[in-house]
C-alpha cells in the first residue's frame, strides 16, 4: 500500500475501504466508492476514460462543471443542480490519475468535464480547469493539460517507496504555455504525476524544492536550483521500449536524402531489425567515418528521422574546455548546464538522437584535457551526470551518432563505443547521376524554378564533375548547380528566355569564369 504525503500529512489514497476519521472532533465515516483499473493507452476517449461517474445520483451534463471532494475520505464529484449541492459518486478511476484527482480536490480547483453515458455510469475522457463562468482558465488548466500528457505519454511504471516525501506545500499553481517555470507549478507537478519521473530524478526533485525554500542558502543558490528543476521537470523521461519501425519506410527515407550508399544503407537498416527484435537501443552508437562532403551529417540526421526521436548536435569543433560539456558547478554565481543538458533540454525528452559532429577535431591539447573525453559516460550507457544539475541523467534512450573526417585521430576509448561505418567517396560516375538527380533538382526547387528552364546536357554535366573532381564528396556539385541555374534566371529574366542549355562550353565560361 502506497502511502502519499503532503505536507506534513500523510493520506492513503489506495485503499478503498470504509474507515473512521475524525473532523471536528466528530466521527465521520469514510466513503470511498471507486475501484481503481489500469489505463494503458496514450490516449483517452468515451471507451478509454479516466474516471467513471455513477448514475444514481441523477442525470449530469455533457460538460459538467464541479469540485471533486478530497479522495482520501470521500470520493465524490460536487456540482450544482437546481441551486443544491449534488455529490456524484466516483465507481471506477484510472490509477495512474489517481493522485492528480487527489490534488484537484485538496486544491478545490473547479473543472469541467467531458462526460458521455455508458452501460455502468458516466464516461469521464476530459478535464479543463475553468472559472465560475464555465471559461478556460489558462494558466491553471496549461498545468492541468501538460500534467495529465505526461501520465498518459509516461512509460515508467516503477512503484514509489512507501516514505517518498514528494508531496510540498502546493499553493497556486502558475503555468506559461504548458512550461513549469515556478516552484509552484512544480510542486504541484511533484504531487500529480511524480510517478512520471525516474526514482532518483523524484528524490532530487524533492530535495532540490526543499532548498529553493531554504532560508541558509544565497540567492544564487535558490536561484540555480530553481533553473536546474525547471529544466530537469520539463523533459519528459520516458521508459526505454521502443517501438518497431518500418525497414521499408527507413530505406525509403535513406534513398530520398543519399544516392547510392547501398553497403551503408544496409548497415543501417540492420541496426532498425536489431531494435524491432528487441525493443531496445543497441548498446553502440554510430561512428560515419570519411571524407568531408560524402554526406556523414546528413546520413545522421536521417536515421535521427527514421529512429521518430528529438535529435540534438554537438560540434566538436568549436569546443576546447570539457567544461562546457560537463556544466559548471552552481557554487559560481555564473554557473550553467553543460551542452548535453542543453541538448535535453531543447529535446523535451530523454529518448534522443545525439549527434555529435567532427569528433576527430575535438582540441586534445585543451588545458583541461580533451573535451571528448567527457562524452565517456554518455556513451556508457550508465548514466550522465551534469555538474550543474547533480544529478544521474538515465542513458538507455539516448543514440548517439557521431561523424569524423579521420577516425585514427580519436582516442581507443571513444572508439570503442561506437559501431563505425566507413563512408568512401564518390565515383566520376555517382557523381554525374548525383548532380543530375539530387543537386540540381535541389537548387532549382529551392529557387522557385521549373526543371525546364534551366537545362544542362550532358557534355556539361561531364564539365562540372571534371571541374570538381579533386574535391571530396557534393558540396561543389551543388555550390556549380546553384552558380548555374543564377545564371540561367538571370538570363530568363532579362532577355525574356523561356529556358536556358548549357552544354560543356557554357559550363566552362561560368563556373571557370
């Protein structure tokens, strides 16, 4: 039996059973008339509802506006019906909303229902907090609908210790668009749907609340841990099942953004049977080795689209103090979330696609040691801590993908966690079906031009990939596709053309110019 605490009370909300309570010094049987069931779809409908309401107590509208009573003593929903009090008795209730009703009705927020009748009651699917007028109220009911997303999207089933503290002095609860920013909101959030969070995540949430209300901290201090538990409370932490994804539909996406690739495409496509075999992520990320310009990035951010996960980058590159993957610790008044956290944090989720580019130009000589280094205990699997939040981030669904030019410059550690993938270059021969199929297509459309009017034959398809052979991969391809088809709209335009053929004269004349 799970017992739930809020404040310095603590309420049984599982047992529905009759007990004796005392109120005012007068005995008061305890009325609780719901059995609890197990919700297991995403979403709610008449046939899916979140709460069955009983018939006896008379007809209720198919928007109803009311109170529900608090749960632990009698589980009823309290309208108005011809100027009278009317209680309606709760028969069924989603468990896993059953402490989100249990704080509507310690809180005394008024919501309307969406109720439809069914063969054993009234079909509760919908619920918006509203003002005496029956209107939205939007700060509050952002709250309420961002709370019940999360319980429905929630994976994590893993049952609270029976002497989690994870229920705080509420107050009014503050929302802006669906975001937690305040410690109201999030305490509130901590009540309702704590269950939603890792376990670890739960406790650090709690703890993290009790300092903001501390008064032996700074400032700064109750300010950082505020922004930490904002950030922390608004990704969704989900489980780490994943669904079965389409080998068809997957190929189909990699043949839309790369020409050719076969052996790589089917390597990819192998790792999509591996996950739809298990549900889970492989326990090695990527690593698309190979010169610059074959379309490594590209290819990651493809299988981020065909994996249905958030993606966020990181640039090696650009980065030369492990620090700032790591964050800064919040004892400096300027502390802040390392760039993995940041890439959390812009996802919403803990299920991403982490692609990390240029890993072979990570600084090694950095003073601090190389910053790619810090990426270790990400790509383990065992979960990521971040100086700034103090906190182990949960892992399995991230998948990381990484690209280098040259892979004999990363450490052995870092590429022993990656599965990697060469990509050579491309032939005179991809090359010419590259520019004719994909680059120019690409430019034409992206500059609101027919297919017809900028012609090239092939003598000057021959010209480009001549011109451009000493240089690895597409880019040049579509750098002469764009300097191409320019010059064809400049030509359309002023002499009044309908279309414009190059053929290998012409395309010298431009591009050699």
């Amino acid at each position: 039996m799970a017992d739930n605490t809020h404040g310095d009370k603590v309420f049984d909300f599982s047992s529905p059973v009759n007990k004796d309570t005392a109120e005012g010094g007068k005995k008061t049987e305890k009325r609780i008339t719901y059995t609890l069931f197990q919700g297991e779809d995403n979403t709610l409908s008449m046939d899916k509802p979140m709460i069955v309401l009983s018939k006896e107590q008379g007809d209720i509208l198919h928007h109803q506006n009311g109170f529900f009573s608090d749960i632990k003593n009698n589980s009823t929903f309290e309208i108005q019906k011809d100027g009278k009090k009317v209680f309606i008795d709760i028969l069924k209730l989603d468990s896993r909303f059953q402490k989100f009703i249990a704080w509507l009705g310690e809180n005394r927020i008024y919501v309307k229902l969406s109720c439809k009748p069914v063969e054993d009651g009234y079909s509760v699917y919908r619920i918006h907090a509203v003002n005496k007028t029956g209107r939205v109220k939007d700060d509050t009911d952002g709250f309420l609908q961002f709370t019940i997303s999360r319980i429905l999207d929630s994976q994590i089933t893993e049952d609270e210790d029976e002497d989690d503290d994870d229920k705080r002095d509420l107050g009014d609860i503050v929302s802006e668009d669906y975001y937690l920013s305040d410690i109201n909101s999030m305490s509130g959030f901590l009540s309702c749907a704590g269950s939603t969070l890792p376990k670890n995540i739960r406790k650090w949430a709690v703890n993290n609340i009790n300092l903001t209300k501390s008064g032996n901290i700074s400032e700064d201090e109750r300010r950082h841990a505020k922004r930490a538990l904002s950030i922390m409370l608004n990704i969704e932490w989900k489980g780490t099942y994943f669904e079965a994804i389409d080998p068809v539909e997957a190929r189909r996406i990699l043949d839309e953004e790369l020409y050719g690739m076969d052996k790589i495409k089917q390597r990819i496509i192998e790792t999509i049977i591996q996950i739809n075999r298990t549900h889970t992520l492989p326990a090695y990320g990527l690593l698309l080795a190979g010169p610059a310009g074959v379309g490594k990035s590209q290819l990651a951010y493809a299988v981020a689209k065909i994996l249905k996960m958030p993606w966020g980058s990181l640039d090696m590159s650009t980065i030369h103090d492990s620090e700032a993957i790591t964050g800064s610790s919040r004892v400096y008044a300027n502390a802040k979330p390392g760039l993995i956290m940041e890439a959390f944090q812009r996802a919403g989720s803990s299920n991403i696609a982490f692609i990390i580019n240029e890993l072979d130009k990570a600084d090694s000589n950095s003073t601090n040691g190389n910053p790619a280094d810090a990426l270790l205990t990400l790509l383990d699997n065992l979960g990521y801590t971040d100086n700034y939040i103090e906190c182990v981030i949960p892992t399995m669904g991230v998948y990381p993908i990484a690209t280098a030019n040259d892979k004999s410059k990363i450490s052995d550690p870092l590429m022993s966690r990656f599965a990697v993938i060469d990509i050579p270059d491309y032939t005179p021969e991809e090359k010419k079906i590259i520019f004719k199929e994909y680059s120019l297509p690409k430019i034409l459309k992206r500059m609101g031009m027919d297919k017809e009017e900028c012609v090239i034959d092939d003598s000057g398809v021959d010209a480009v990939v001549e011109k451009c052979k000493n240089n690895s991969g597409c880019r040049d391809l579509e750098q002469a596709a764009e300097h191409l088809a320019a010059n064809a709209l400049f030509k359309i335009e002023t002499q009044n053309l309908d279309k414009v053929v190059f053929d290998r004269d012409a395309v010298q004349e431009i591009i050699e110019g």
